[in-house]
C-alpha cells in the first residue's frame, strides 16, 4: 500500500511514523508513506495557500489551486482520496478495513479555519476521526494511518485484530497477566482453568458485559 499525507506540517509525523509497528511495516515495505507539503505547488508569488473568506467571518480559508494541482500530480487509477474533516461521516473500525484493502490513499489535512468547498469535488470520502475540532487535519491523519496500517497483512497477527474492540459491535473482553494476585484483585479462575470452551464463553460473555456498560449505543446498531 502507498499513502500519500497532504499536509502543510509534515515534521508532525516524525515521532509517530519513525516508531513501533508503523516503522517496521515501512522497513518490511508493507507499506509507503510519504509527506507532501501543497504550500510547494501554489502559484501565489508569496507562497500563500489560504485567503479570507468570501462572505466575510473570521479566520483563513484553504484555498483549492494548491491541492488541487498536488492531488493531480499524485493520483492514479487506483487512488482513494479521503478529506479529513469535522464535518465528515464517522470512523469506525469496519472503514480501517475497508481502506486498508486500497493499494493507494491521499490523505488531506486541512488547518486554519477550512477549505475551499470546491476542494471536496476532488475527494472520494471525507472523514472525521469525532465530534469536536482540532487544529487540523494532520492528528485524525495519524489516526488513520495507525490503524489502517496494523490492518494489513504481515504487520500484526491477524488473531491480534480479529478480537478487536468494535469487531461484531462489542468491545474487547479484559486481559490479565501475571501475578495472579495483585493488591488483593485475583485473576478470574476460569482464565487459569485451561478450558479453552469456557475460557472463549467467559470472554463473548465479557464483551457483551463491557459494552452494555460503556457504549450501550453500539448495541442499538
């Protein structure tokens, strides 16, 4: 898989990509992640890549020449070009898989006070990684990529993702390791039993348990 992050802040993505699985999924060529500054393909004489807003309000608005010109330069048949957004549909678990079967995303990061609505003509999704704004769009980028990427094969076990939170709907059961006992809180005797049957009951009864308590929402789905 190819990922290409449109972003006017790529030193942002230093300490998360050079780390943990992300950097050995490149190392291993799992994946190609690169960086692209769209302030280099502005035609603006003083580099500019935002304007005021026609209308009038507050703050500075991408302009779409700039973007634009850097998602023709980059996509190809196979390109997904996803806008991240605040405004977008909801990530969920179920879209992590779906985009990691893509052979290539262009991921836009967006900052200041938003985009040129004609920008999204360009894009096949918009996305937001939840309801509340951040100061752009290089954050939910990483959100994204940490978890499309652990998707792919070779990267992590697939049993390791198979019981994930939000698989089916449910949450993770709870884990433990060693000791067995800790300040006075036991490790359930059914996980020391050696009964895989009851040991995998215990734990769909778990799920079930954890997200009628924490996210009863996800039951109503």
């Amino acid at each position: 898989m190819r990922i290409d992050i449109l972003t006017l802040f790529p030193n942002m993505f230093n300490g998360v990509f050079l780390e943990s699985i992300i950097k050995r999924a490149v190392d291993d060529k799992k994946v190609s992640i690169n960086l692209v500054n769209f302030r280099e393909y502005t035609n603006d004489p003083h580099n500019k890549v935002d304007d005021t807003p026609y209308g009038g309000g507050a703050g500075m608005v991408l302009m779409a020449q700039p973007i634009f010109d850097c998602v023709k330069s980059l996509k190809g048949p196979d390109s997904k070009v996803i806008l991240l957004s605040p405004s977008g549909i909801p990530y969920k678990q179920k879209m992590a898989y779906d985009l990691s079967q893509e052979k290539h995303l262009i991921l836009i990061c967006g900052h200041y006070e938003g985009f040129d609505e004609r920008i999204k003509s360009i894009c096949d999704a918009e996305i937001s990684i939840g309801d509340y704004v951040l100061t752009g769009g290089e954050i939910p980028a990483m959100v994204l990529v940490d978890s499309i990427v652990r998707l792919l094969p070779g990267v992590i076990t697939s049993e390791s993702h198979l019981n994930d939170s939000f698989n089916d709907n449910l949450l993770d059961y709870p884990t433990y390791t060693k000791p067995r006992v800790y300040e006075g809180m036991e490790v359930p005797e059914v996980l020391l039993s050696g009964d895989h049957k009851k040991i995998s009951e215990y734990r769909e009864k778990e799920r079930l348990r954890i997200t009628k308590e924490n996210r009863p929402d996800l039951l109503d789905d």
